[in-house]
C-alpha cells in the first residue's frame, strides 16, 4: 500500500509539473510536439547548429519536437531529413520516417538503406531509454543508445560532420565522452535551460569528424 500511494504522489507531483511548465505552455502556443524542442533550440542558437541544404538523422524523433524544428532549418528539398523511432509518429511534411528499435540491426540496415550513398551533417539524438528510477540500471542503458548512435555517426557521416547526443550523467559517461573527443575536433557538454534541473540528462555536442 506504501508504494502505491509513493506512486500516487509521483504522478500527481510531474503532471502539476508538466502543465505548469512554461516550455509546454510555449510548445502548445507555437504548435511544437513537445517541450524538448526547446533544448534543441537553445544549442542551435549557441552553436549555429543546422543550414539550409543539409542532410541530418534525427534518432528517437517521436513524437517529432526536433524533426518540426530541423525541417524549417534545413530548408527542404535540397535539405533533407530522415528520422526513426520505436514509436509511430505522426508524419511530418518532408521528413522520411522510418519506425524501428535502433538496437534492432535489421532497423540499422534499413536506415543505411535509405540513407544510400548519402552523407550526412549531422546524427542527432534524443533517444533516452525507459526509465526505472534506478541509476544503476537507467544510466548503462542511456550510455548503450548513445553508443549505438556514436558508431552509427561514424558510418554516416561527412568528413566535419557533427554528432549531438542525450546521456544520462553516470557510470560510463566519462568513457563515452573521451571516445567522441578522440574522434571530433571539437566536443563540449551542454545542459540546456529546458532540460529540468532534477534530471541527470545532458548534451554531448561534436563537431568536425576527424578523418
């Protein structure tokens, strides 16, 4: 009984938190899918980000906050998008979607497939795993998915191309972290305004793929 009033009150507490949080309020009155367009956003304004005529994976894109951002930056048709995720997601005009587990590598055969002789400017990832509340178990899955999409980006991407990716702060960040550094020219850590201060997520943002 003890755990299901815990529950209870863990679930009232994030639903007054989301529809009082303003980044909702402003996604909802600027037609975004979600709140997490505004920590993309941020960093694109910081680091000048996506241009018009680029070509950009979105991983784990549903419900589609980032997708509906990149799109108008990249500025179709010369830019082009494709995005995947477990989860359907509602289509997005321009945008190539394919649904698929990313740890499923059938569902990466696909996207190469797709991708064809393409190269690509930048891997973006929202991916975060689903969650327990336990960091010892959350953490090394968050750490996996961003993994998995680090060696994607090295397949993919243009020689100066970019890599931008959420990881749950943890065991196994600090490895992860000193690999991209190795491999880009340039790798800071960001942990956008929008990102909620209780939460252990954050951004590792690379640029300029070394050769």
């Amino acid at each position: 009984m003890p755990k299901k009033n815990s529950r209870s009150k863990s679930s009232a507490q994030w639903l007054k938190e989301h529809f009082t949080d303003p980044y909702v309020k402003l996604a909802q009155q600027e037609g975004y899918r979600s709140r997490a367009v505004y920590k993309l956003l941020e960093m694109h304004k910081r680091d000048r980000l996506f241009k018009p005529g680029m070509t950009v994976v979105d991983l784990g894109a549903a419900p589609g906050g980032w997708s509906q951002l990149v799109i108008k930056l990249i500025h179709p048709p010369r830019g082009k998008l494709f995005a995947m995720d477990i989860l359907p997601m509602e289509p997005i005009e321009n945008v190539d979607f394919l649904q698929g587990d990313f740890t499923d590598e059938a569902v990466l055969a696909e996207i190469m497939q797709q991708l064809g002789d393409k190269k690509v400017d930048w891997v973006i990832s929202d991916m975060a795993p689903n969650t327990s509340g336990e960091e010892s178990v959350d953490v090394p899955k968050s750490v996996y998915l961003c993994e998995l999409a680090y060696d994607f980006a090295l397949k993919v991407l243009k020689k100066d191309g970019g890599l931008l990716i959420k990881v749950f702060q943890g065991d196994g960040f600090d490895v992860l972290l000193a690999n991209i550094k190795r491999t880009f020219a340039k790798t800071v850590v960001r942990k956008p305004k929008a990102s909620r201060e209780r939460s252990r997520e954050i951004y590792i943002l690379a640029r300029g793929l070394r050769e």
